[in-house]
C-alpha cells in the first residue's frame, strides 16, 4: 500500500487517498514551550532558532474538521510574532483555547504548530462535514469561528471564539498536513499553483475587508487611498483592490525596490519615505508627527490631487499619527494591526474638528474571504508572491520577514515538491498570462 504522501502526490483519486493509512506522526515548523524564555534578555529575538521542524503527533480529528495535505503555506507576521514568543507566548492561547474542554483540549500541547495561510487537499473528512469531500483542492481561512455562537451568524469576525488559525489555535500550517474546520474550507483557485494560491487568504482577505467589504471602508470609484507598505503582504492587495474599484491608489514604501514592486501592482503614485523624512523609530511627539504629515500631504496633493478619502493603516505605532492627520476632512483611517507597536501618539484634534473615523479592522468573515476568493479565481486580483522556501527553510523565510527584507509574501512549500504544481485550469492560466500571475517574483529574482 502506497503511504498517503504518496498518493496525494501521485493525484490519488478520493478511494485511493482514503485507502491510503493516515501516518501517526507528521513535519511540522512548530515552536516549543521549552523554548519560552529563550529571548529574555535578548534584544534581537532572531526567528532561525526558536522554529523546529520535525515530527509532531498526528491529532484526532473532530466531526467539523478536515484533515489537509498541505501543498504550500505562508509566512506571515503572526508567526514571526509566534516564533518570537511576543508579545506573549502562544503556548497561552492554547491553553486558554484548551480549557473549552472537549476537542479543544487537543490544542493544549507541548508544541505549536504554527502557520495561517494554506493551499493543499482535503484527504479526510469527519462525520458532521456536508459541503466538502476528499479530494478536494482547497485554500484555507485563517479565521476560525464558532458557528454555534450567536454573533457569527451576523458577522464571524464579532464571536467572542473567533481565533487564528495557527497563532490561536494548533496544528497549523506550516507543516505537511493541517487539521481545519470545515467551516475554513475555500475553492482553491484553479489556474493557480500551490504556492500562488497559498499566499492569498490572510493578505488578500484582510485587505478586502478593511477597502471593499461591508465592515470596512466601503471603498467606492474616484476615492484616493493611501497604502503604508505598498510592497507588502497586505499592501500589496490594498494596491489592487484601490485600483479594481475605480480609486487611486498613492502607495509608501522605504526604498527604490519596493517602488518599483508597488508599481508592478498597479500602483502610479509611489512616494518613498525618504521624500517626506519619515527614518527610524516613530516620534512621541505630537508637534513632530504633525511635521511629518503636512509634508506627506503635500505631496499626496501635488501627484493625486487632494488628501486621502482612506488611510490603509497596519504598521501602527511609526505611521498612525502621520495617517490620522492626512487623511481628508471627513475621510477614514482604517487599521487592522500595529506590527511597528500598539501604544499610538495622535493629536486629537485632527480626528473630532475634522470628523475624521477610525474603522477597526481584522482578518475576514466567511463571506468576504468567498467574494475576494472569487475576484483571485478570475485574475482579477494577483498573487503578491515574491519568493518560495522549502518548509526545511522555515528559518530563513521567517528571519526574512522578520527583518522587512521581503517583498510581497513569502511562500514556503510543504508537501509539493517543487514550484509550479497544481494547476488545473491551464488554459485561464495561459489566457491570464502565466508571467503576469505573481508579477513580484521577476522583480525579487524568482523562486529559490
């Protein structure tokens, strides 16, 4: 009998991939709670030595769950904030998920198994899952939620249970095989590859979000958006979305690479940090953010125009007074993370004279994750990919991500042997125009 490795690989049909024994252990990029205290007293909390790879324990399925063969995943900064045990460690949420009880108490491990972003195949199936089957080629949410909690029904992301996969919950994936609820389940977009298609659902969704969806900024034609990182994961999408809808998008970056990544994107307004003075840490004083953001709005309204409508906002603690203070009389700050720290210093004044609105933002429901799902599927919107590391690698991606030397999102291939695998629909891939797919991996020197 053929070991089930084997048989996703070889394109097992659904009888042959569940005739094929599901083994007892499984590689995994995972941290260790031994490890815990490994950074205390250190001031560069470097990722390469806190993420393991190695073999963990196959878990038990529950009825909702689907057991995934892991194609390719991601590399996002919540696993950069895992592997870094801040800003506290991990092994607490499971804990805190644990003490549920029953199949929760699985999550509660001596290791974690890290990772949100995953493209792979369904190769079983519990008892309570209706709508998906073995076989199937997938994408994951990295949004778990309680379906049996009143407020997920009007909006997932408002259940007090909701978590991330793989930073909030276990068996995540970065590994050769994930365990998901049913109810994280996404076609995977066919005329993509694995790691083209991994890359996409924490980002893309995000961003979808926070611009288009009904919770965010609602995003509508001859807006101009300002994008911070517009050569990122997220800002990366932010750029696309901006565009797709008919607004302008006017993207920050911090060096000539990342220009020339954001206009790759679709992005024809690109100011470099540089131009505006904004360099190191940010400023706790009000005067000097006010500084700041007057010259940034000056060049905001000399190449688009006027002051922002929005303000795509992530980076937090160096950037959340300047986008407090550019956006337009009127207009919308919408943030969804402070990678660069939590603790913001605004003038105030600036939000209530000038009815300014912040819109708190994260992740993405069900259905918005389905619509963005839909706009990938037809090429409407671009993998952000700039590289791909074997998960043997995990170190590396991570330390690149960590540091900002990335573009994009950084890919990590799992169970796929190679780049390029599991596309299904060859001729939209050839229509769309295959160079044109994940238009940052010519620009970052292509896969590793």
């Amino acid at each position: 009998m053929t070991t089930l490795a084997e048989t996703v690989l070889g394109g097992g049909t659904p009888e042959e991939l569940l005739r094929a024994p599901v083994p007892g252990s499984y590689r995994a990029a995972h941290l260790s709670v031994e490890d815990t205290d490994l950074f205390l007293g250190v001031q560069d909390r470097d990722v390469r030595k806190s993420l393991r790879v190695g073999d963990v324990p196959m878990p038990e399925l529950a009825p909702d769950e689907v057991l995934i063969a892991v194609m390719a995943s991601a590399v996002n900064y919540n696993t950069v904030w895992s592997a870094m045990f801040e800003p506290l460690p991990t092994f607490r949420f499971l804990k805190q998920f644990a003490r549920q009880g029953g199949w929760a108490a699985r999550h509660d491990q001596p290791h974690h198994v890290v990772g949100s972003d995953c493209a792979g195949v369904v190769v079983r199936a519990g008892s309570g899952v209706r709508r998906w089957r073995v076989g199937d080629h997938v994408v994951v949410s990295p949004i778990q939620v309680d379906d049996q909690e009143p407020a997920t029904h009007g909006d997932g992301m408002l259940g007090e249970d909701q978590r991330a996969w793989g930073y909030e919950t276990n068996f995540g994936a970065l590994a050769d095989y994930a365990v998901a609820r049913a109810s994280q389940l996404i076609p995977k977009p066919a005329h993509l590859s694995w790691e083209e298609a991994a890359v996409n659902p924490l980002c893309a969704g995000t961003a979808y979000r926070m611009l288009v969806g009904r919770n965010g900024a609602r995003l509508k034609q001859g807006d101009v958006v300002l994008v911070w990182g517009a050569a990122g994961g997220l800002g990366g999408y932010a750029v696309q979305f901006a565009r797709n809808g008919g607004a302008t998008p006017v993207g920050i970056v911090s060096s000539p690479e990342k220009a020339a990544a954001a206009r790759a994107l679709g992005c024809d307004i690109v100011i470099d940090r540089n131009e505006f003075g904004m360099r190191g840490d940010p400023s706790d004083d009000p005067a000097e953010v006010v500084a700041i953001g007057k010259r940034l709005g000056s060049l905001i309204r000399e190449r688009a125009g006027r002051d922002p409508d929005i303000v795509f906002e992530h980076v937090g603690r160096a950037t959340f007074g300047v986008s407090l203070f550019v956006a337009a009389r009127g207009g919308v700050v919408v943030t969804c993370g402070s990678s660069s720290g939590y603790q913001h210093v605004y003038d105030n004044r600036y939000l209530w004279m000038r009815l300014k609105r912040v819109i708190g933002s994260h992740a993405a429901n069900m259905r918005e994750q389905f619509e963005c799902g839909d706009l990938i599927s037809s090429g409407r919107i671009r993998s952000t990919m700039s590289a791909v590391y074997p998960l043997a690698e995990i170190g590396e991606a991570a330390r690149l991500v960590q540091t900002n030397g990335h573009l994009g999102k950084v890919a990590v291939l799992c169970q796929a042997p190679r780049a390029g695998l599991g596309v299904t629909d060859p001729e939209l891939r050839a229509r769309l125009g295959a160079d044109r797919l994940a238009p940052l991996m010519n620009l970052a020197g292509g896969t590793r």
